[in-house]
C-alpha cells in the first residue's frame, strides 16, 4: 500500500501557497512539496496539523492506494 494524499488539492482550495501552509504547522516550503509529491510520508503529528489548518478530517486528506 502506498501513502496518497490530497493536499495539493485542498490546499489550493483554502487558497493557501506551500508557503504559507509551511509556515502555519511548522516546515519549509520544501517539505510542503515533498508530501505533495509522495516523497515524504509526514509524522502523525505534522499531519493532524495540516489536517486541522485545512480543516478537514485527516482520513480524507491522507489515504492508502
């Protein structure tokens, strides 16, 4: 199984740069794209707290494909 996520997608929606969404929970920029680009699975923590920026629930955030 892999680790896919949406946020890319959500992200877009709540009208929030990698930057941005970077700085709030706590990363670079760099690792905001990381995730988006499957080459970083983030901790439990890093993503409850993305999951809670962007206001949706982690499940349907962060998937297994």
């Amino acid at each position: 199984m892999i680790l896919k996520n949406n946020l890319k997608e959500v992200r877009q929606k709540n009208g929030l740069t990698q930057e941005e969404l970077g700085n709030y929970v706590g990363v670079s920029r760099q690792t905001i794209i990381s995730i988006e680009r499957y080459r970083y699975k983030p901790t439990l923590e890093l993503a409850m707290k993305i999951a809670a920026k962007l206001n949706t629930k982690i499940e349907k955030l962060f998937f297994f494909e």
